[in-house]
C-alpha cells in the first residue's frame, strides 16, 4: 500500500492566486519615486492656483488639480542661503547657523538626504537646489547649471544604469533677478499688487517678472512629462518655492508676501485630486516627509516634522505655529526679524527699527531687478501715496502685529492698539522662549545703517 501522499497538480487558478499574491508583495516593497521641482523667488499670489488671473501657469494648474494645494506653507526664512540649508537640514536658521545670507552651516550638521541614499535612492539635483550651486551630502550626481534642466535631466535618464527608486530634485533660477528682457505680458494691462508704486517702470519690470513665471512653470512640465515617460504614475510631485520675489515686502521680509509660498504635490493613488489643505507646514518639513514616504525615519530632535498623513488624508492639521527669520544679506541688507504666526495672529519682531531697512532692489538699481526704484523715487516728489509706500519700505515699528483674516495684506499694525495688548504679550513670549530654545541670539551679522544718518550709496 503506498502511504505516501497523494500530490494534487496545481490548477490553473493557484498559479494564478500566486503570481498576483508574488506580484503585490513586490509592489508593496517597492519605494515611490520622487521628483522636487524648486522655484526661486516666486511670490504665492502670482499664479492662477493661488489667485492670479493674470500669469499663465497651467503647469501649477495642472499639478492642482491632480493632487493637494497648501494655502499655509511657509519658508524657514525668506532668503535663499539660509532657507535651503533648512531644507537639506531639517534645521532652522539658528540651529544650522547659516542665518546671514551667502554663509555656511556650522561645523558638523548633519544633512537628510544620506537618510535617503541609505534607503537606496539614487539622488539626483539640476539647477538651482542647494545655494551657490554647491554640492551637498547625500547627492549622487548634481548638475548645478541653472538652464536647461530638462534636456540635462533627460541625457542623465539615457546615460545612467539606475537600479531601485530615483528621488530628483531639480531647481530653476526663475524668476529670480536679472529678469528676462522680453516680456510676454503687456505692460499697460496687468494689474500692480498695491504695495507697489504704479509707474510705466514698475509695470515693465514686472511683466518681467511674470514672463519668467511662467517660463519656470513651463520647464517644470517638461520635467513632469520626463518623469511620467521614466515611472509611470508612480511617484510623487512637489512643487514650491523657496520665498517670495525679490519686490518690496517679498524677499527678505516676514510679511506673507515674503514668507508664505506655493507648495502642491501630485501622487496618484495616494493624494485625492482637487485637494486643498490649510495644514500649516514649513520647508523644514519637506524632506522629513519624503524620508517618512520612503520608510525611513528622521534624525531626532530636528526642527522638521512630516506631513505625510496630512498627504494621504489621515489627518487635516499639521503645525500649531509658524516662526520665520530673517538676519541679513551682505552688506545691501542688514536688518534681523523674528515673527510667528498663530492662529489669525502674525506677531514681527523687527529688532533694529533704529535702522533701515534696505537691500539690493534699492541699493543697485539694476535693469531686471530694481532700476524702478527710480522712478519711485521720482513719484514721490508729488505723490503722497508714493511717499508713504517708500517710508514704510525704509522704517519699520518695533513690534507689528496682524490680524490675517481681516488684514491678509498686513496693512494694519494692531501692536499700539491696547485692545490687543494680551494677544501681543502672549506671542511676544512665544517668540522669545522659542528663540531661546534654537540659540538665536538675535543680533545683526553686521552693523546696521542708522536711520539718523544718511542711507549709504552703496553703488560706490
């Protein structure tokens, strides 16, 4: 009698319950790719996903309406040294000590994308992604030439035996300064943001502007078809920009228009389409989040927090508060500001109001840049309107405070009003204890430009 059991033949319908059982336990193990497009000194307000009926972005329309816009991103500061050194950090600017403009990290921080490598991506950055150009640890290949992004990218594609994912990082200078020459908006039909002057010199340069807006967002469609034609529909798109444009009130300062940027990401069968969040989230996040979507954890005690469950719809809410900084650039800009921002409440602590502010628009009048601070200059001679928006360009109260829902424009300083002196008070210690916490010991890196002397032509 044979004992031995009887073996069955696999029926078709086993080995068919095996391979897709095989198949999504490899899909499960498999890691997305991720794709960073960064802008350099683009304003919120300028793109039609955030407002704009007049710049041509159909890129950022596109991005939007496939995945989640964030109306409360926030930069770390609103310069481009110190802000993407807390990108690559997950660091505030005191923590990682490159605050001025133009610096250096201190001695021994520690980066975040290594964290990535070790997972096994190949890490690639184009353009414009760390300042200076510069490399920076836990890249594999960086082509810091800041044109023609894609084509590199592509040549990069074909050339490179890639094994597991790709996490790419590509920076565009636009529509950071010399502005283009040729402009695609007419002049004499858009529409000036009221902080500025209205003059033909003020409209040219900023259809300039706009033109290069909507250049930038052009190359980044090229940049998302290359990596629809490398992965499919498996990877994950996030767009933003490291501060607002170089304008009055925009780079360099902690009101909105300087501080709070676009940021959207695409990731289909993750992030629902049309999705709009009001998740207040900082740069610091960015890349703890993408370590997060590759399984991998943070280093502890960074400043960064991940907002991957607000991304795949667990949670609604991320940060409580926002602080951002700003200490200097050089010699053009040499006046250190604190702020946070909770709930309706921005509280700005400028800490040298016994000096001006002042920086490169104003102080080189370059053609692309600020050649129209001219003109400005000319308007006030019979304009009142002109005078007050160069005075309060120049000088600044001590203490401001804004009411965001019912002043979204910061326009008025509710700081001397004594019917909000325990909303003052109570922020004022946010800000300090906070302060204290990341060593900031809030002094200029240079010595400023008194406001009881003359402003320095530093054109000489």
């Amino acid at each position: 009698m044979n004992l031995l059991p009887r073996f069955t033949p696999p029926t078709f319908l086993h080995i068919l319950f095996g391979i897709v059982a095989s198949l999504h336990l490899h899909a499960a193990d498999e890691l997305p790719n991720l794709v960073v497009f960064i802008s350099d000194d683009m304003g919120r307000a300028e793109s039609s996903v955030y407002g704009s009926t007049e710049v041509a972005t159909p890129t950022m329309d596109m991005l939007a309406s496939n995945g989640m816009t964030f109306d409360e991103a926030y930069v770390a500061s609103p310069s481009c040294c110190p802000n993407r050194f807390s990108l690559l950090t997950g660091l505030m600017p005191a923590r990682h000590g490159a605050h001025p403009n133009h610096s250096q990290v201190k001695p021994g921080t520690e980066f975040l994308f290594p964290i990535l490598q070790k997972k096994g991506y190949t890490v690639a950055s184009f353009g414009k992604v760390a300042h200076g150009r510069r490399d920076f640890p836990g890249v594999d290949m960086n082509s810091p030439r800041p044109t023609d992004m894609s084509e590199n990218v592509t040549k990069w594609f074909a050339e490179t035996d890639i094994e597991g994912p790709v996490c790419l990082l590509v920076g565009d200078r636009r529509p950071h300064v010399a502005w283009s020459k040729q402009s695609i908006y007419d002049p004499n039909a858009i529409t000036l943001p009221s902080y500025l002057v209205d003059t033909p010199e003020t409209r040219e340069h900023w259809a300039r502007y706009m033109t290069d807006i909507t250049g930038m967002d052009q190359e980044m469609g090229r940049i998302h078809r290359i990596a629809q034609e490398q992965f499919g529909e498996d990877f994950l798109f996030l767009f933003t920009s490291d501060h607002g444009g170089q304008w009055p009130r925009g780079k360099w300062n902690l009101y909105d228009t300087g501080t709070r940027i676009p940021m959207i990401v695409s990731w289909p069968g993750v992030i629902s389409k049309n999705e709009r969040t009001n998740a207040m989230v900082s740069w610091v996040d960015v890349v703890p989040t993408l370590i997060d979507v590759a399984g991998a954890q943070s280093p502890k005690g960074i400043d960064g927090q991940s907002f991957l469950r607000v991304l795949n719809g667990k949670k609604a809410d991320h940060r409580d508060r926002i602080f951002t900084t700003h200490t200097g650039d050089g010699t053009m800009n040499i006046f250190p500001i604190r702020s946070v921002r909770i709930g309706k409440y921005k509280y700005i602590h400028n800490l040298r109001p016994d000096a001006y502010f002042t920086n490169h628009s104003d102080r080189l009048r370059k053609d692309g840049a600020g050649a129209y601070w001219d003109s400005w200059d000319q308007a006030a001679k019979s304009d009142p309107k002109a005078t007050a928006i160069i005075r309060g360009y120049y000088t600044r109260e001590e203490f401001e405070l804004f009411d965001l829902e019912a002043d979204p424009m910061e326009n008025d300083n509710l700081a001397p009003n004594p019917e909000f002196r325990d909303v003052m008070n109570g922020l004022r210690r946010e800000l300090a204890a906070w302060a204290e916490s990341q060593g900031d010991d809030l002094e200029p890196h240079r010595d400023p430009y008194l406001v009881s002397e003359p402003i320095p032509d530093l054109r000489k």
